[in-house]
C-alpha cells in the first residue's frame, strides 16, 4: 500500500535478481496487472512504466506476486505524479 493524493502518477519498477531467476507479477489493484513475458534468469533484469490514476485521495493496492514456482523479487520502485501542462 502506498498513500497517494488524488491524480495521476507513472510507476516505474524494475525487478530481477543477480544470484538467482525470478519472475514477479505486479497488479495495481482495480486498474492493471504487468507481468514478464517469461521468467527472468540469473542477472537478467526487467523495467517498465505503469500508470496510476488515483481517483481520491487514498491508499494505492500494488500487489507484487511469484509466479512459475519463482520467488519475486523488486528492486527499485519510483511513483512519480504527473502534472498536468500549464
């Protein structure tokens, strides 16, 4: 859970793990799921950029889940608002 104002946000993830494979779901609740097109091998490493739309203000529900009898694994996690242009 991550407490959120009202508006729209880009969460930017990267998941993997140097040591060992991995493979993580990660579902915005009542908004998106992102998952790898297949597991992640030992040092490989996936990122990408997922939209929120925060329709109050409020706790955001991003479930991060294994799949494929792998552990999950996340890295970094960066949650930047959108503004909109003036």
């Amino acid at each position: 859970m991550i407490e959120l104002p009202r508006g729209r946000y880009d969460l930017l993830f990267v998941s993997g793990d140097s040591a060992s494979p991995s493979y993580t779901a990660i579902e915005i609740e009542g908004q998106c799921v992102w998952q790898p097109e297949r597991p992640l091998r030992t040092g490989e490493f996936a990122t990408d950029i997922v939209p929120i739309a925060q329709r109050r203000d409020g706790c955001a529900a991003i479930r991060f889940s294994a799949g494929k009898g792998l552990p999950w694994r996340v890295n970094v996690l960066i949650v930047n608002k959108n503004y909109p242009y003036l």
